[in-house]
C-alpha cells in the first residue's frame, strides 16, 4: 500500500496546516494547561516510537504536534514567567518569522526582505540611541553577538599594531578585555573562542549598585600595560543579567579609549531601555560605544535567535570575519551595478560581518514589532516594566518579612523573604526552598541569583504577556509561602 509519504512531503495547504496550528497556539495561549511534567509519562510513551519506516504523512504530523507537543510545552510564554531573561513571543512577530521561512528562507538576494533585514537594523539601532553611523549584523543571540563585537575588537587593536588576527593569528600578543565582575559569561567564552583566553578576562569589582567601579578599571588596564599587555576591549554591561545594573558608560568609554581600547556594550537585555526618558542619565555615554549589541528575543519579544551587533565601521567585520570569496558563491552573482533580477546579487554581505552563511531573514521579525508597535508602544512597554521591577522592590521594603535586595535600575528585582534572627546562610536556603514551592504551586515563575552574596529571588520582567494583576499577587504570595514555610519548622 502505497502510504502519503510515497508522494513525498506536502509543500503547499500553508492556509488549513497553519490554520490548525494557530488555533492550538490560540489555545495553548490560554496558559491553563496542566504542566508538562505532571503528564510525562503519558507524553513520553506517545513520542518515543522507533525511527518510523513510513510516514503518517502530513495530516498525521499535524495531528501529534497538535495532540502530544504543543500542549506539553515549555512555560515560558505563561504571562507569570519572570525567570532568566527570556520570554514567549509576540503573535506577528511569530508570523512574520514563519512567512520568511517560505517566503525568504535565506537573507541574501535582491528581495524585500533581504531590504528589510537593512532597514530593521536601522530602525533597531535609532531605537536603541545608537547615531545613525552604527551599522549592524543579525545573529542568533548575544553569545554570537558578543563574539562577533569582540571580534571586532581583536582586528581593530591588532591592526593599528600593524598585524591581522583575522588572517594571520594572534602572533603570540598577550591580550586582555576588561568588565565587572557581574558581565555575561559568554563574554569569557568569546574571548576564549577569539583566542584571548578565557582567563584573560578581568574581573573589575562593582559598587553597592552592581555596577563596575572605574578607578579599579583604570588600575587594572594601568597595571596591563605596565606589564605589556595589550587591552583589546573595555566591556560595559548595559542591564546586567543578575540585577539590571547599568555600568557608567561614558566613565568605561572614555577609559577604553584612554588606553587605546576598544569600547564594547553589552546591551543583549536593556539597550532598549533607553526609551525609558527616566533613564536618560544611565545611558549617557553610549554615543562612546564602538560596538554595541541588543538581543530583540530578550525585551522586544521577538522569537528566540536574534541579535544585533553594531559597530562604527562594518569594514572592519568584513576583515574580522570574512570567509574570503568562494567559487560556489561569487562566481553566480553580477556587479551590483547591472542588477536585472533578483538572484543577480547576494545584497548585503551578511555572511562576511560575522559567523554565519545559511541564516535566516531575521529582520522581518523586527521589523514587524517596530511596525506593530511603534517607538511609543515599545516605549509604554519598557516603562511599564520597568514600573513593575519598582514596584515589586518597593513592595520588598516595605513588608516587614521581605527585603529588596537592590533599587531596580531597570525591570529585575530581587528579593527574599526574611525572618529576623535568621542568619545568612539560613535566609538562603530558606528562600531556595521558597522558589522552588512558588514554581510547583503557583503561577509565578521567576528565577535566582545571588546579590552581595545572598541569594535572592529574581523576577525579570520583560514579559509581553504580565499585566498588573500578576505583578501585584506576586509578593503577596511570597509572603504566604514563607510564613508556611517558616510556621512549619
Ligand atoms: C542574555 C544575555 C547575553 C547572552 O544572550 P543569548 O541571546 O542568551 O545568547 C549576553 N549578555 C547579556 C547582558 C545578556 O543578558
């Protein structure tokens, strides 16, 4: 019997497959499904079948996504997920991103996406309070982005030495970055992949306020090049991932460009939080930056992997990361001057600004949200949750068994439930204990860190979907877990 998968895959019924597929995300978008885990067994047993020899054809994958996956999904879109930095994402932007997927499955070629992938970084970037000389390059993620900010760096500073890191390798340089103690990892992890060194990436102590303290950074870059160490970058971190700190850019920036450095932003989470007019100050000295980076799937809920890095001169990416022409690419395109179809050129080369070849038009889906949306309703959007961050910290200080552990800068809080006489150390475990019951047994949903050595409880909120009406039972029921915790000892 000749079964569907012997007239090979459906490519066309786009209207009835996606037509069912939104109206279980519609449903799936209710969040009053049970969790995921409480029906693993059932889910499990449904899904792990042998390699299938033939294929229940498309109706049938439809019928099981909708049946077995989608309702057994992860929980965070659920409007009280506050945890990490990551959220679920907006309903055009979705779309836009899965039209590109058919539409443009690349972002290359004379097309109006491949315009858009240009015009959406222009957009970002302005929205962002970068002038408008900062071009960019999309990638999956800040990890991506910090690398490819960092590759900058490297070929920037090595070449005013007369070399090229990109070609040629490092040539036995020492090499050192430079950020606080709260940067992201994948900061290291560049500098590792860059060829720095993990280990090469200083470590600068922080004020009270999570953020880094210039005269340590002064000292440290002072001491490198005392010891014929090269600064490659100075890192500032523009909402830090613990606590939502901003480091003083135009402090950072200007010592960077004192010792010669380069100066990199780490804008992944709060870049975007220069719309917020009450932050004006905090981002003061951004116009320093040489390279900056925003992550959309972070505050502007795009869907997960996209990120923007931008630079003054996208010259020198294209020395830092060109793949050097290649028979299989150049060779099927024309001069950009005698453009007659839209395959006669590759637009944009993309591809040479940072790691990747094959990948997707990402900027459709920043474009979508700038449209939908607009500099005012993104504007509305951050402030607002900026306003829940306050407002839960404000809570925190004035409950008499909750303390806030920091004044929010931008919309991460951090609390913990305090019992007086208890010490530190029992304050922690006591309140691991709390955020584990608060994921098993209620709607909310933040994650951890620790501040100034305490662990708190750290909801981040960026979150399209949160009303008022989450933020506002949230400490309330802090509050009850740690009195029934507490009560039961
Ligand atoms: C999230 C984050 C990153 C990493 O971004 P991914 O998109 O998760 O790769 C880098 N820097 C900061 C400040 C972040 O918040």
């Amino acid at each position: 019997m000749a079964g569907p998968s012997a007239h090979g895959p459906e490519i066309g019924r786009f209207e009835e497959h996606l037509g069912r597929i939104g109206r279980a995300l519609d449903e799936f978008g209710r969040f009053d499904r049970p969790d995921a885990v409480s029906r693993r067994d059932e889910w499990t047993r449904g899904l792990d079948v042998p390699l299938p020899v033939s294929g229940v054809g498309p109706d049938g994958v439809v019928d099981e996504l909708l049946g077995i996956v989608v309702p057994n999904g992860a929980r965070i879109s659920d409007p009280g997920f506050w945890g990490f930095i990551t959220t679920g994402p907006t309903t055009v932007a979705v779309g836009s991103a899965t039209a590109a997927m058919l539409a443009s499955p690349q972002r290359y070629t004379i097309n109006a996406f491949n315009f858009i992938e240009e015009l959406s970084l222009r957009w970002l970037g302005e929205l962002c309070g970068l002038g408008p000389e900062m071009l960019g390059v999309y990638s999956t993620g800040g990890s991506v982005a910090n690398l490819v900010g960092l590759g900058a760096a490297r070929q920037w500073t090595l070449e005013k030495a007369g070399l090229d890191p990109a070609g040629d390798g490092l040539d036995g340089r020492s090499l050192a970055i430079y950020a606080s103690t709260e940067v992201h990892h994948t900061v290291q992890r560049a500098a590792g992949v860059l060829g720095i060194g993990r280990r090469n990436v200083r470590a600068i102590p922080i004020d009270d306020r999570q953020r880094i303290v210039p005269e340590a950074l002064r000292e440290a870059l002072t001491t490198d090049r005392a010891g014929g160490i090269t600064p490659v970058a100075v890192v500032a971190t523009a909402g830090t991932t613990n606590t939502g700190a901003i480091d003083p850019l135009r402090a950072c920036g200007e010592l960077a460009h004192e010792f010669g450095a380069w100066f990199h932003v780490d804008g992944a989470y709060g870049l975007p939080a220069v719309l917020d007019p009450r932050l004006a100050e905090d981002f003061d000295g951004l116009e320093l930056a040489d390279s900056a980076i925003v992550d959309p799937h972070k505050w502007l809920a795009a869907p997960v992997g996209v990120a923007a890095t931008f630079v003054r001169d996208r010259s020198i990416l294209h020395r830092a990361f060109t793949q050097e022409p290649a028979d299989y690419l150049e060779g099927s395109f024309t001069a950009p001057d005698d453009i007659q179809s839209s395959m006669d050129h590759m637009g944009i080369p993309y591809s040479d600004f940072a790691v990747e070849l094959s990948a997707p038009a990402r900027g459709v889906q920043v474009w979508s949200i700038i449209r939908e949306e607009g500099l005012e309703g993104l504007r509305e959007r951050i402030r607002r949750d900026n306003d829940y961050a306050r407002y839960v910290a404000e809570r925190a200080t004035d409950h008499p068994r909750l303390e806030s552990l920091t004044e929010p800068q931008l919309s991460v809080a951090c609390l913990r439930y305090t019992v007086p006489g208890l010490d530190g150390q029992a304050l922690d475990v006591l309140n691991t204990r709390l955020l584990r019951r608060l994921i098993r047994e209620t709607p909310f949903l933040p994650s951890a860190t620790v501040v100034q050595g305490a662990y708190a409880i750290r909801p981040c909120f960026i979150n399209p979907r949160t009303t008022w009406e989450h933020v506002e039972g949230f400490a309330e029921r802090m509050v009850a877990l740690g009195d029934e915790l507490t009560s039961a000892e």
